[in-house]
C-alpha cells in the first residue's frame, strides 16, 4: 500500500521534469556561471567585490538603487490601495471595467508607455505647457532625466503589480465584518486601521515586495527617463558589460543584487507568517 | 418598576419608513420595545425584518419616520456611537484576532484599563463556554463556536440592547437547539433587551416573549407567540404560524354561517360580521376532532360546538401524532390532528364528522387570496 502510495508519488514529481529541465539550462546554469565569473575573472579570489564596495560611485549607485525601489513602493502602494478598494466596492460592471484599465496598461508595450511619460514630463512637453499655459509656472519643471522622471514613470508601471494581490486580497473581505467592528463601538478611522489594514496586510506585502523586487533590477524606465547622476544598478551592470566588457564587476553587481533580493525575500516570508492567510493557518 | 416599564419604553420606532428607490422595504411601521425583553422580528424574506434592525443598528438610514432610545432620536447617531450590541448571521469575526482578542476589542476600544478588560473577557469567556479556545483564532472554531465568540463579543462592554440578525440561520438543527436555550438562559440571567430576526416560527416561538411579524414591509401581527398563535389578528398571521384550516362561508347573521347543509356558528366580533358577509373561518388542525358515526352519535353534540360531514381522504403517522385530511361533500378539505397514544388510524374512504369548539373558531371578514395559500 505505502509503496504504492510511494510510487505514485515518484510518478507526479516526474511531471516537474520538464520544467526543471529548462530551467536548469535556461536558468540555473547561467546563473551559476555569472556567480563564478565574479570570483575569477580578471583573476580568482574576491577582488571585483573589494573594488566595487571601495568605489564611492558604485556604493551611490547602490543607494540610488535602493533609494527608487523603496520611493516607487511607496508611491504605488499609496496610489495602487484606492485604486484596489475602489475596484472591489464598485458595483460588478464597473470594477471589472476598472480592472480592465489596469490590466490593458499593463498590457501595452513597456517602451511605449516609457516614451509617452517622456513625451508628456520633458521641458516641451504636454505638462509643462499646460501648466506654463495657465500661468502656474514662469519656467519648465524639470521631470525627466533625473529622479523624479523615474520615480513618476516607475510607479505608475508597478501600480498594476499592487492593486492585482491588493484587490484579491480585499475581496475575500466580509463587509460585514467591517460592520461589525463598526457597532462594537469603533469609529470609522479605527475600522480602518484596525481592522480593515491588517486584513489587506497579505495583499499589501505581497505587492509591495513584487514591486521592490522588480524595481531593483529594472532597466528600460530608468535608462530612458533617469539622468547621468542617478543610475541605478542594472545600468551600471550594462555600462560595465557593453563598455568595458568588465564581466568580472558586472556579475559581482549581479550577485549582489541577487544576495539582497533573497534577503528581502527571507524577511519577507518571516513578517508573513503571522498573516492570516500564511502557512501556520491551518496547524 | 413595571409600571415605569410599560409607560417609558426603550426604544421606540415611528412611522419608519425605508425605500429604495421605488421599492418600499418597511412602510411606516411603529413599535415600542420594552426595556428587558425578548422580541422578534418574525417575516420570510424580503419582509423588511432585517432592513428594520439594520436601521435601529446605524447601518442604514430610514427615508423618514424616528427612532427614539430612551426618548431620544438615534437618526443621526453614528452606529459606533449607539451602544448597541449586534450579532450577525455570517458570525463577522475578525480573522486576524484570538478569541480573546475578538471579545476584547469593543473594551479596547474604549480604552477599559488591561486589568479590568481581562477580567470582563475572562468571565463572559466562562458565560459562553469558550475557556478553552481563548488563543485560538476563530478560523479554527467551528460554526456553533464562532457564533458564541460572537454573542460574547456583543455582550461583553454591556450594551442596553441586542441585536440579533438570524444568528443561528447557518447551523444545523441540533446545534441551532441546544444555542437557543443558552440564549433564553442568558436572556433570563442578564435581563438585556434582545431584538431578534428570524424567519424560523419555531424559532420565534422557543425564544421570544413577543413577536412582531412582518409582511411586505409592515408589522401585520404583534404579541405573544400563544396570542398570535390562538387568536391571529388575520388571516396571513394564522396562514403563516402553524397549520390552519380555512373554510369559506356565507354569513347568515353576526354569529352564525352557512356550510353545505349545516350552520355552523362563531362568536359575535368586536365589529359585527354583516349578513351576508363572504367571511372566513380558521380552525387549528388539533382543534378538529374527528368523530366516526357512531362516536357522533354516542357523543350528543353540545351547543358551542360545529360539526361537518366528511369522507376520509387520508391518514399519516408521524410518531407523536396522527394527521388525518378529510373532503367534506363541496370539496372543502380539512386538516385534523389528534395525539396517536389516544386514537388509532382511520381507513381512508371512512365517512365521518369533524367537530370543533366555537371557540376555537377565528372569523375573518377581509383577506387575500394570497394570505391563505403558504408559497
């Protein structure tokens, strides 16, 4: 019977082999070999990290790097929680066709939507001009080309990414729980805040780490909107390949954006534990 | 006490009236609910039973018409601020939070210092049986459990009055027992006012010390479950509490009818029934007797008693009881049931005669077919 069981068991697993196979190939090796090269080349040992964390340069594009990925949660945690809640109270017809906003954005090619945000922020660009045509402002804004074009562009991309866990998340919400809060003498503030946050924590977190993740290694938004002064770490990685053909300094940065990304991850799955909706629900 | 009881009541409802857009969900109803008691709203769905707690509770804002608290108007009182204990049919736990902590929050709210807060939990924990599963979070309670840490989440910072919106509606039969007497007993032993929804009659009547039953939007039946059961104010309250027998007849004069062949007779109403008055009679099923020939004519029949000449049509046992439907010679079908230890079965095919007690006869002179034919 238990060897039955056992065999049978063996038979799913073999389903994975395909998917592990390709990633095996496609994924994991190539990794392994980037991690190798930046202990060997130019020659073994630790090197290209040493020259990376004694380079004022690198440790500020570091930071930067950081600095965006933690603006761009924020901003679109803080934009994407409306959005998200809206979609859920909106009566069925209109929060799908809210929904459908939100994924057809996402939908349309990345590039396009990065040269519109640059056509619109530049210093003759629609925004400027408006503004400038009311009388608000005597000079163009500076938008792009630096932190606030990217940050602008960056959130509104990885706003979808927010409101897709958040509005699941919501849903499974019982209104009447609010209620309930409500007529046990909490104020709508407390409702909020006590009841309401906590019980979209899952959804919260789980969009907000996507959107850090993804911010930290993204390229194409912040090549095209950033400026010089504050690159962020994948345009380093290709300056320092397309360049110098510097491999050794490109996949140090690599591994160290991979470490930092696991890191966050491990933290991530520490705080989520004490969710409802983690694993220890069930014990 | 009594006294002030009956002149100042909690709460009173005043011409409330809720539409929703053309539809009227409760139509000008008034009601005056007593400090301490145990009423229920009673009506099948979309009857404005729920509609009516949701507005006393805040939830929903009535188009017109008052809700006073001790005098008071509870319009434009948010729900948090109206004091009042609520339990939901779904329970409405928060997921997130320990029984304890579920109990505790209406206390947390309010700032009650820890010492105090623990010891309140610590006791209605006791009330509600719930010791034991005081750190678990409600996911892992079961139904019956869950709708406890509920009532003891609405009893705990004491409120004048709760809420109860059909609490027990999602539990099986047995479970849903066993609750209902817990409930008389915390009723009994806490005196709190209890205002509960229902569309249970057996419910109603195992629980409540008066029930307002709702139709349509308005209270057609108000009192007592023995009141409203033995003499229902019209013919949709006898129709829609228990059984009844409904026998359309032809007034003759202000006490008496003509059925078939026979007069039967019934007691002079408060607004006189007219001569020949289309009217309605109501017997209760057990208040039919069902008689063979020669009982009848063993037993002489006496002067506050009517009788009627039927055929069996069928007999069905169902343990305690006999339920016997007769067809009278114009098709008139009747319901009879007699306890089964005193009687044996009848034969279907058997002639025979129904009697029953002019007093125990209700007259109805107005009422829609809709009334008498249960959906």
């Amino acid at each position: 019977m238990s060897l039955l069981l056992s065999s049978r068991k063996w038979k799913d697993l073999s389903l994975l082999f395909p998917i592990c196979l390709f990633l095996g190939i496609f994924f994991l090796i190539p990794l392994v070999i980037l991690l190798i090269k930046s202990v060997t080349v130019p020659s073994f040992g630790l090197g290209n990290f040493y020259e990376l964390l004694a380079t004022s340069t690198y440790i500020k594009i570091l930071g930067n790097t950081f600095l965006v990925a933690t603006l761009v949660t924020v901003f679109a945690v803080l934009l994407g929680f409306p959005l998200a809640w809206c979609i859920t109270l909106f009566p069925k017809g209109w929060g799908r066709f809210l929904l459908n906003v939100v994924l057809l954005s996402m939908w349309t090619s990345l590039l396009a939507r990065t040269y519109s945000w640059l056509v619109l922020l530049q210093s003759s660009g629609v925004l400027n001009k408006i503004l400038m045509g009311i009388g608000l402002i005597d000079q163009p804004l500076e938008l792009v080309h630096n932190l606030s074009g990217v940050i602008i562009g960056m959130t509104y991309i990885m706003i979808p990414f927010v409101v897709l866990p958040l509005q699941a998340s919501m849903s499974t919400i019982d209104p009447m729980v609010l209620q309930a809060a409500s007529i046990c003498g909490a104020s709508a503030r407390s409702v909020f805040f006590k009841i309401f946050i906590p019980l979209c924590k899952p959804g919260i977190f789980s969009g907000a780490l996507m959107v850090f993740v993804m911010s930290l290694g993204y390229y194409v938004t912040p090549a095209l909107l950033g400026g010089v002064s504050n690159m962020m770490l994948p345009e380093f990685i290709v300056q320092q390949i397309q360049n110098f053909l510097n491999w050794g300094v490109a996949s140090a940065s690599a591994s160290i954006l991979i470490a930092v990304t696991l890191v966050i991850f491990y933290i991530y799955l520490k705080v989520q534990s004490d969710s409802p909706t983690s694993s220890n629900k069930g014990s | 006490m009594t006294t002030q009881q009956s002149s100042a009541p909690l709460v009173t409802l005043k011409l409330l009236n809720k539409e929703y857009g053309r539809f009227t969900a409760v139509n000008k109803i008034n009601l005056e609910i007593q400090q301490g008691e145990f009423l229920t709203f009673l009506g099948s769905s979309g009857s404005g039973k729920s509609t009516t707690l949701s507005m006393i509770a805040g939830f929903e804002t009535p188009t017109s018409g008052e809700i006073l608290l001790h005098n008071k108007s509870l319009i434009n009182v948010p729900s948090h601020k109206r004091g009042i204990g609520m339990v939901f049919q779904h329970y409405s736990l928060f997921p997130h939070m320990s029984v304890r902590d579920n109990i505790g929050f209406p206390l947390d709210i309010r700032k009650t210092p820890k010492a105090e807060r623990n010891k309140k939990v610590d006791d209605i924990l006791k009330l509600v049986q719930l010791e034991d599963f005081a750190e678990r979070p409600p996911t892992l309670l079961s139904g019956g459990q869950k709708q406890r840490v509920a009532i003891a989440r609405a009893l705990v910072y004491e409120p004048e009055i709760l809420l109860m919106d059909e609490p027990l509606g999602a539990l099986d039969k047995k479970l849903r027992e066993d609750l209902q007497d817990e409930l008389r007993q915390i009723h009994k032993r806490l005196g709190i006012t209890i205002i509960y929804v229902t569309h249970d009659q057996d419910e109603a009547m195992r629980l409540s010390e008066r029930i307002a039953i709702f139709k349509e939007g308005e209270i057609v039946g108000l009192g007592s479950g023995r009141n409203l059961y033995d003499s229902p104010p019209n013919a949709f309250v006898a129709s829609f509490l228990g059984n009844s027998n409904f026998i359309k007849v032809r007034a003759v004069s202000t006490s008496e009818a003509q059925f078939e062949q026979q007069t039967l007779k019934f007691r002079e109403q408060t607004t006189p029934i007219k001569t020949q008055a289309d009217i309605l009679l109501m017997v209760r099923p057990e208040n039919l007797h069902v008689l063979s020939e020669q009982q009848a004519e063993q037993e002489p029949l006496t002067v506050e008693m009517n009788q009627i000449a039927a055929t069996v049509e069928e007999t069905v046992f169902l343990g305690e009881s006999y339920t016997c439907s007769v067809v009278t010679e114009s098709g008139q079908r009747l319901m009879s049931k007699y306890i089964s230890k005193d009687h044996c079965e009848i034969a279907a095919g058997t002639d025979i005669v129904v009697r029953w007690n002019v007093n125990h006869t209700n007259v109805y002179d107005q009422w829609k077919q809709s009334d008498i034919t249960k959906a």
